[in-house]
C-alpha cells in the first residue's frame, strides 16, 4: 500500500508537548509540491522552525510555475492548487 504525504507526516510530528519521533521534512521535500498539505500539518503541529517554513516556501513556488505551464497542467497539480487557494497563507505553528 503507498501512503500519501500527508499519512506520513502526521505520525512524526509531535503532539501537545509529546516528545516522538521527529518528522523527516527533508522527504516531505523530496516528494515535491504534493507534500504541501502534509508540511503545513506538521508546521501547525511542531514547535516553530524556519526551515520548515522556507522549505514550504520554496515547494509553493515550484507549484506556481507548474501552474503556469499549461502543458504541465494536471488534475493532481489543480486539486493541490484548489487546496493551496483555501489555505492561502503559511500555517502558522501553535
């Protein structure tokens, strides 16, 4: 079975002050823009990090260029953007 970005970020993150395992954001970032949904989880989940929030930043962009080629269009790429357009701003950690 393959789990999507978000399953997997959501087991790692730490809860409520709960030590765990920490989340493996340099694969969340691997696995592209598709990951943003999982990474904005763990940013409102863990404790405040910036590279978290750059590495977010820079997944963003690389969506809006594939946005913007028409010929790189997807349904996948539109239902992320449609996510993305709901959840316009970076989440911010609690």
């Amino acid at each position: 079975m393959i789990a999507s970005a978000e399953s997997a970020a959501i087991p790692a993150a730490s809860v409520g002050g709960q030590s765990g395992p920490s989340i493996d954001s340099d694969y969340l970032v691997w696995l592209g823009p598709q990951a943003l949904p999982a990474l904005d989880r763990a940013i409102r989940l863990s404790s405040p990090d910036r590279q978290l929030a750059n590495q977010r930043d820079r997944l963003l962009l690389q969506q809006q260029g594939r946005m913007a080629d028409r010929r790189a269009w997807s349904f996948r790429f539109w239902r992320l953007q449609r996510y993305l357009d709901t959840h316009s701003s970076s989440p911010k950690p609690s």
